[in-house]
C-alpha cells in the first residue's frame, strides 16, 4: 500500500521489519524497479545487519555505495566489526569498481593474500610493496606466491626478488652456518683467516664463488655485502627447492647466475643447479629485451661479460666438488664453442 502511494522511504522501513519472514528477493525487485536506489541501499544494510545477506546481496549493496560514490558508508560497512558478509565477494566488487584501498584493507584483513597481490601487480604494478607483502607471509604462503607472481617481480626488481629468493632458499642462519650474503657483524678476531692461509686453489675457489662453506664464519665486516636477512621470512626451519624458481628469472640471466652462485655457496646445490650453471656461464652474449642492461642499482654486475663468465665455467669444471653432469656439460661446451671446456 505504502510503497504504491509513491511513499518509499516509509514502506521501506516497513520491509525491513520482515526481515526473516518475506524473501528479500521480492522487494530488492521492487525497488530496483523504481530505481530507488537509496531505499534499496537501507534495506541491504539491515539485511547484512541480521546476518541474512548472500553474497549477492553483498554484491548489490557494494555497487549502490560506489555508484552513490558514498565513501563514508562504504569504509563503515567494510571495517564494521560483527557485519556478517561474504569477504571474496567484496573484494572483488571493490577492485572492479576501482576502489584498490578497499578492497587491499578486506584482502590484508582476511588473509586473502591472492587478492592483495593481485591487486598491487595487476591494478597498482606496486611491485615494492608487493615484495615488502611477500616477506612477511609464513614460508609455504610466501613460497607459493613467489612462484605465482615470481616472473613479474623478477622482471620490475631483479635484486631484490633474488635477495628474498635467497632468503626462502635457505635454512635460517640458526640452524646453518651464516650465509656469505647475510651482514655480518662483529665478527671475532680470533676466527678470521687470512686468504693466506689458503692453498691456491682455495684462494681460486673463493675468487669466483666467494668462501666455501667451512670458511663463511671467517668474512671480516668490510667483506659484507647489501642483503640484509633482518625479518627473514625463513623462519619456520623449511627452505624451498631452488629448481622450482629458476622458470621465474625470464630475461634475467645475470640474476639467475647471482642466485644459483648463492645456492652453490650453501654447499648442497643439486646437478640441476650445477648444470645450468655451467650453462648460463658459456652462454654467447645475449642483450637483455634486444639491449644492454642499463648500469642502474637493480642493474647485473658490469662483470658479467663472456670471458668472465668463461673463467668462471673452467673454475666450475675443475672443482672436484662441483656435482654437474659430465655429459651434458661436454655437450655445452661443444654447443657454445666452449675448447678449454671440452679439452678438461
């Protein structure tokens, strides 16, 4: 009766009354016939209020706030402690609507760390934050989303997302001996070695991957490096399978080579590892995107030319140590014209 004499905003108050009683669906009718669209908003309200709502409903009431443009409404209904609704459903309807804020405070809020992710790399391309995000999940969530969103973050922050990489790939420092790479502070006179006190082929060793395992505790404070292991996200005492990232390092070959050189340092680096490896430092020289690497902070080592990497290959192949594929390393080094390399 009410809602036909035109009065609107007396009937719909009348509606919500029978909440639980009439199907919602009957009057969301009504008045998205009417195009009433602040009606309809109120009676959303009080149905997601009475724990009523689907996720339909939620999807109904978020489009009449940002179709009304009413922020206020919309930061309440989303933070409000005790609305019961469906949080995927929000989020999504947030993020269409272009309202990235919202929708990363639901994601953040219910762990939904797909959708935060997302968002960032797809909408906001705030690769930084994304990374920042990523070190502080627990190690399987922060391990699955690296290998989901690895290949973009390489590709926008080369060393940082091999830094974190690193990180995820080792056994925190508690239970290790401390990686080469990880600051290293106050380190006590009576444990530093000289690298005279290493026979040549140590000193060799050392010159291209860095100290060998049983020598890391003996790097002096001026050989430490920028990779930072503070807040490390390692620290549930599981470390990742290097093989599994090493699809993600897309046109970054400079890069792959400076983490599959930190695996090798932990001294348990598979044949894999080894053998691309070997690959990457025989290699013909191959422009990044079609041209050279600018020589920016996230830029590879100047170092990294062909003959550097060819002294770094020898050094690979006459480690007694050094667990490639004799086989497969003789066919590189035929492939790629490498004859000091087929002539060991």
């Amino acid at each position: 009766h009410l809602y036909g004499k035109g009065d609107y905003d007396v009937a719909i108050a009348q509606y919500q009354k029978t909440i639980g009683n009439l199907e919602p669906s009957y009057v969301i009718r009504k008045f998205l016939d009417a195009q009433r669209i602040y009606n309809l908003t109120s009676y959303l309200q009080a149905l997601h209020e009475r724990g009523l709502a689907n996720a339909d409903h939620t999807t109904l009431l978020l489009n009449c706030y940002t179709k009304l443009k009413d922020v206020s409404k919309l930061d309440h209904f989303i933070k409000a402690e005790g609305t019961s609704f469906d949080v995927e459903t929000a989020i999504k309807v947030c993020r269409q609507a272009q309202y990235y804020e919202h929708a990363l405070y639901l994601a953040k809020k219910h762990s939904e760390h797909d959708h935060y992710l997302k968002i960032l790399l797809e909408d906001l391309q705030n690769y930084q934050k994304a990374l920042d995000y990523i070190s502080t999940l627990p190690f399987l969530e922060a391990e699955k989303n690296l290998k989901k969103y690895g290949k973009s973050l390489v590709s926008a922050l080369p060393e940082l997302s091999t830094k974190l990489l690193m990180k995820l790939c080792t056994t925190p420092s508690n239970t290790t001996p401390t990686p080469i790479s990880t600051r290293i502070e106050n380190v006590p006179a009576s444990n530093t070695v000289t690298r005279a006190n290493l026979s040549a082929e140590d000193q060799q060793r050392e010159d291209v991957f860095g100290p060998s395992p049983s020598s890391r505790s003996t790097v002096t404070r001026s050989d430490r490096n920028e990779i930072n292991f503070d807040n490390d996200v390692n620290n549930s005492g599981l470390k990742a399978v290097p093989e599994e990232f090493i699809h993600i390092f897309v046109n970054q070959p400079e890069w792959l080579a400076k983490f599959l050189e930190f695996i090798v340092q932990q001294g348990d680096a598979s044949t894999l590892v080894y053998n691309t490896l070997l690959e990457l430092y025989m290699r013909e020289d191959q422009p990044i995107n079609g041209a050279p690497a600018s020589n920016t902070a996230s830029s590879p080592p100047p170092s990294f030319d062909r003959q550097k990497r060819l002294e770094k290959a020898m050094a690979l192949l006459t480690d007694p140590t050094a667990k490639f594929d004799e086989d497969h390393a003789l066919v590189l080094a035929q492939v790629h014209q490498f004859h000091a390399g087929v002539l060991h």
